[in-house]
C-alpha cells in the first residue's frame, strides 16, 4: 500500500504555464451557417465585403431637408417647406425628384436619403398640413442620417481568429450578407470517474456506495464553456482497465479527464494508469493550492490527461484552474475575466503560506451600497452546498497569511449579491 505522501507541490501559475507547454492539439474547420455559429469560435478573418449601410439612411422619421435651409427656423419663426413626396424604407428613389432649397420629403426610419437633401428634422420639431411642412427647429448637415460606411466600411475587419461568435456578430455578418462562417470545431472533453465505490445516479446505495455526482458538475461545466462532453462512465479500481479507458479516451476527445485515484492511498491507481501509456510525459502531480492539492496532469502525444479530485468542489476549483486555460488554448481565445466584487471581510481569514487558496464566501450588500464577503469554508471538498448558500470565491495567493476581520478584499461572483441583513454586520 502506497502511502507515502507528496514530495513537493507545483506553484499554480507554474504548473498551469508548463502544461499548456506540452499540449499540442489542432482543432479542424469547419463550415457552419451563422444562425448555427452561436459560441464557436472564428476560424477566419472576415471583412466587410461593401460599406454597411450600403447608402445614406434616415435615423429617425422626420423630413428630409437641405439642412442650410434651416439655419433660421424656430417656433416663433417656422420655414415653410414644400412636400415632395414619402419615402419607406426599401423604396427606390432613383426617380425621385432632386431635394431643392425649400423642399423636402417625408421619409421614414431606414428609409433612404433623396438626392440633394443632408439632413432629417424629426417630426417632433415640424408641423405639416396641405403639403407643406413647417420646420421648427435648425438642423446642422447629416443631422439624423446614418451615413453610408457608418457601421463598416467595405474590407473592415467584422471577425477576427479566435473571436468567440455572440450575437451581435451574427447580426453583423447578417447585415455584411455572409450567410457562412468558418469556425473550430468544438473542443471534444472525454470523463472517466473511478472508483468503486461510485453508483449510477438512480441505483440503489448499498452499504459504502455513494452517487457518481461528479460527473454532473463536470459534464454541466463543460458544457456552460462550450464544450462538448464525452461521458465514459465509471471505471472501477483497477489498473489495466482505467488504462484502457484512457487510452480510448485520447483517441475519441482533445483531453480527458479523470476523477478519483489521484492521491496517495492503496487504491489510487491513476497515475501509475497514465504513466504506463506510451508516449506518456508527467507535468506535474501536487499543486500548492487548496482546495484541489492532488491534482496532476499528463500530456499524452500532445493531448492533456488530467487527473483530478472525485469530490465535487475540488474538481470545480481544478476545472476552473486548468480546464480553462486549456480550452481557451486550443481555441486561440483569450480568457474572459472574472466578475469581482470589493468588500469588508467579516472575521479573519488565516491561510497556509505556500498554498493557493480557494475560500467559499458569502456575499450580501447593505443599505449604505457596501459589500460585506463572509468565509463559509475552505476545506470540506465534497460540501457542496456552500456553493449553492455562497455566491464567491476569495482567492488568498500563496504569499499572504491571510486577512484580518474588516480588511477589504476582492472576491469572484459566481451567483447573485443579495441585501444584507444589517443586524448581523458589525
């Protein structure tokens, strides 16, 4: 029985940097109409194939003028304009007759901008009746025009590579009349959950057993980021066949995955597992952060294997430590930042220098707009339900000691920031 316990243990950054190092994954192109793009990631540079909006257009319902003709008007002195015609949006107007001096057109929003005028009055400052228009108001030149080119203008760049598409970039392309887009195809994420004390959710808990639940929280997670899951299923504790089951992973997904076995105890077979495949390279196993300190990473022909916690609120931190990373990698994107929130801790926090530490907290806002972030806990790996009663995680790095009661700190969110219950805080 192996019960030796870890050597060292890899600075986070350090450990997080060296894998990505080692991974060498390519994703394919793929072809894909934009009403399906949603969340892939760009694989192109798209430019603007003409100028969007392709002519002059009018912002606003109103009256298409010359807009010097207007340089006088005001309520107690109106311009009379005479009324030419209407125009929607969508007509033609190559027929119509030029704007002169004092004439104008009805046009509506969207509608294009007859020869000779340069601006629109909105409606709200006119006064119409028996064809003629009275303008109450000045309008300087191109007042209330969308102008030809405004959006983009023809070869402007409307995606770049690694852009993850959202939808005002398929409205774009839309509007650029790209009905096409070429994207990566999504990273492809195999899970492996050992362990023999694990059940099928549904099945019936013997004496010992408890519920694969990891495996949700993991296969949700991937696909909240976008990624495609693949569920292997549970493997008991045996050598060969975790092996296996890795190797048949690395052939069907970019990374695998696996929960459970990952320590130092008798049954904690996965790395000895991964070590076997050929072509196997140890990253690192131990990282000096808590909770999640015996996770490990292999790179396996290019491809990353990770070994992390079976219990669920390691295996989150784990995720959001590595996984991500990894992900926004093999997209070529760059990670989005984590909301954070300012506030007064309310006890004192001690932390193990050296280590990296992932606080479950709880944060409310009082009366007076102040944040107030109270630690739930920081071991307990498989409690989840501080997860669910908190809404953050404080992030004390591996130098600090730690923070006293009333020092102000910054935490992520992760759900809403209700009131607070001002009676309780001191």
């Amino acid at each position: 029985m192996r019960l030796v316990g870890f050597k060292e243990f890899t600075r986070v950054e350090d450990a997080v940097n060296k894998l990505l190092s080692y991974v060498n994954v390519s994703l394919d192109v793929i072809e894909l109409p934009i009403n399906e793009s949603l969340n892939y990631v760009c694989a192109e540079e798209v430019r603007a194939p003409y100028d969007i909006p392709p002519f002059d257009r009018s912002a606003v319902d109103g009256y298409a003028v010359k807009a010097l003709s207007t340089t006088s008007a005001s309520p107690f002195n109106p311009i009379y304009f005479k009324v030419l015609g209407t125009v929607e949006a969508g007509d033609d107007i190559s027929n119509l007759r030029p704007v002169g001096e004092y004439d104008a057109y009805l046009v509506f929003t969207g509608a294009r901008i007859p020869q000779g005028a340069d601006a629109v009055v909105p409606v709200e400052d006119t006064v119409s009746g028996d064809g003629e228009v009275r303008i109450l108001r000045p309008v300087p030149p191109y007042a209330n025009i969308s102008r030809r080119g405004e959006d983009f203008k023809e070869g402007d760049v409307i995606l770049n590579v690694g852009v993850q598409i959202k939808p005002w970039h398929i409205a774009a392309l839309a509007s650029a009349n790209i009905s096409k887009v070429r994207v990566y195809r999504k990273v492809r994420v195999s899970i492996i959950n050992t362990g023999s004390e694990l059940v099928e959710l549904g099945s019936e808990l013997s004496s010992g057993k408890v519920v694969n639940s990891t495996k949700f929280l993991i296969e949700s997670y991937l696909k909240m980021i976008n990624v495609e899951p693949v569920v292997l299923g549970i493997v008991p504790d045996d050598l060969e066949v975790i092996r296996g089951t890795v190797i048949s992973a690395l052939n069907n997904s970019d990374i695998v995955i696996i929960t459970g076995g990952t320590s130092v105890g008798g049954k904690d077979l996965v790395p000895e597992a991964v070590e076997g495949i050929e072509g196997s390279i140890k990253v690192f196993h131990g990282v000096a952060m808590r909770p999640g300190r015996t996770t490990g990473a292999y790179v396996v022909k290019g491809k990353p294997v990770l070994i992390v916690s079976g219990l669920p609120v390691a295996c989150l931190v784990a995720l959001e430590v590595f996984l991500k990373p990894l992900v926004s990698h093999l997209n070529k994107t760059e990670e989005v930042p984590k909301p954070t929130i300012s506030g007064y801790l309310t006890r004192k926090l001690a932390n193990e220098v050296g280590f990296k530490s992932f606080y479950r907290v709880s944060i409310c806002r009082n009366s007076n707009g102040d944040y107030y972030i109270e630690p739930l806990r920081l071991t307990g790996s498989g409690i989840l339900s501080t997860l669910i009663r908190g809404n953050g995680i404080l992030v004390i790095p591996e130098n600090v000691e730690g923070y006293e009661a009333g020092e102000r700190v910054t935490a992520e969110v992760i759900n809403p920031i209700p009131e607070c219950d001002d009676s309780k805080i001191t």
